[in-house]
C-alpha cells in the first residue's frame, strides 16, 4: 500500500506503530485501506483534516 518505513519517518513514529494505527483505524471505521475506493474517500478530510 505504500513505503511504510517513510510515512513512520515522516510522522516520527516507529513503523510497527504506523502498522498497528492503520489495523485499528480499519476494524474502528470498517475502511479497507488496500481498496483505491477507500483511501480515496479518505484522503480530502486527510487533506483538510477533519475527523473521519
């Protein structure tokens, strides 16, 4: 889905961390993260940052 030792670098968290947030923000919120519909629908409140 993506490089996730980057985006942990980025959000200075450890990867593990970053792995274990988007597991739980898919069982929460019922989103699958590895389907394009998803993550698009996602991304502009992301963008705007407005809760989900």
């Amino acid at each position: 889905m993506g490089n996730v030792g980057r985006a942990a670098r980025r959000l200075t968290v450890h990867q593990n961390t970053l792995k274990y947030r988007l597991r739980r923000t898919q069982e929460l919120f019922g989103l699958d993260l590895e389907h394009p519909d998803d993550r698009l629908s996602c991304w502009p409140q992301l963008r705007i940052g407005t809760p989900l």
